[in-house]
C-alpha cells in the first residue's frame, strides 16, 4: 500500500475510519496515528523521500488556522512543494510530479479556527435538543468563571457532555457514528468523504 493518511490521535483514527465504513470509502490508504501534529509535521521530509505515491495528514487549526497553515507551508516548501497561501474550501490537494501527491484537511472545516470536535459538532442531527441546553449550562459555568476547561477546550467539553447524555452515556465519538447518535450525512461530514474520496480513490461523489 502506497499511501497513507497520518493523523494526530486515536479519536482521530477511530471516528475517520467510521466515518470511512459509514460512506463504503475503498480504503486504499493505510491510517496511521502519529501521536499529535509535531510529529506529522516533523515526518513529512521523510515520507516525501519514500517511494509513496500519496501523503495526506489531517490536522487541527485550533486557535489560529492562518498560524497552523503558515506551519504547514513552511515545512511543505522545504520539501519542494508550491503551496497556496490558505487552505482551501474542500481540502487541499497539492500535485509536483517530482514528489508523492499530498493532501491536507484542517478540522473542522479548512476556514474556522477548532478541532476534530468541532467537526464531530457538525455531524449532531439537526432534530437535536439536548446540545442547545449543554451550550447554555456552559455559557453559565464561563460566566460564574467556575468552567475547568480552557476555551480553546470549549468544544471538547460540549461534544462529551452531549456523548454522556446518550442512549449509552459516554460512549466515544468513534462508536457514537457507528451507534448512528451521529449523522455522517451532513453537509460537512459528505464534503469530507468527497475530499477523500478524490485524493485517494480518484472519484467524487455527486451532491
């Protein structure tokens, strides 16, 4: 197999490759978890000098998207890629015909600052009344100044309190796909699989 998707965790893996069975994707490409975004960043130069036809990472933009591309782009045009100056719209996908072809998705959406939770927040059904009043509970917890989490975390915090107030309470976002708590048809989930889709199998789905 000469492509690989790195990714920076295993809820990472886990809801990517449920998201993956839910969508029938041809998994054509070995998912490998990378323990946090240093190491995918710092393991480019050398995936770029195997005999890999495709690298693709997916990352998370947390508090700064523009910081984490302008990152990526440095440790990118080290390597010889030419790299657009943001992200775009539905992944990126960079072709040099002297090195493997290399994609990149920045949760949640490649334009909002968030993570993988974030992304997982998309995919809550639309018929949903619990997440609305875990918001408000945590707006309060942040205004009494008595909230733990930092408010970088904030989405963390929402998406497992929702995931504790299920069926199953605290079952991990992974299993909560494959448990259909979590709808894998929304819009941004389905731009997601077509972004994959193209990189790796070649094809897009039309919507």
């Amino acid at each position: 197999m000469n492509q690989v998707l790195l990714v920076e965790g295993r809820d990472d893996l886990f809801v990517f490759t449920n998201i993956f069975e839910k969508h029938k994707v041809n998994e054509s490409f070995k998912i490998i978890d990378k323990e946090g975004v240093d190491n995918i960043l710092k393991g480019l130069p050398i995936y770029a000098k195997s005999d890999l036809a495709t690298i693709g990472i997916i990352i998370d933009a947390d508090s700064g998207i523009l910081q984490k591309w302008r990152r990526l782009k440095s440790v990118l045009s080290e390597i010889g890629y030419v790299v657009p100056n943001k992200p775009l719209d539905g992944g990126t996908i960079i072709r040099d015909e002297n090195l493997p072809v290399f994609g990149v998705w920045i949760m949640p959406d490649n334009n909002e600052n968030g993570m993988l939770e974030d992304f997982v927040k998309y995919l809550i059904p639309s018929s949903d009344k619990i997440m609305p009043f875990i918001e408000e509970t945590l707006d309060l917890l942040e205004s009494k100044k008595i909230n733990k989490y930092k408010p970088i975390h904030k989405s963390k915090a929402s998406i497992h309190t929702w995931l504790a107030w299920q069926k199953t309470p605290g079952t991990p976002m992974g299993l909560a796909i494959n448990k259909t708590y979590l709808d894998t048809n929304q819009k941004l989930c389905k731009s997601f699989v077509d972004w994959i889709n193209k990189f790796y199998n070649g094809c897009a789905k039309e919507r």
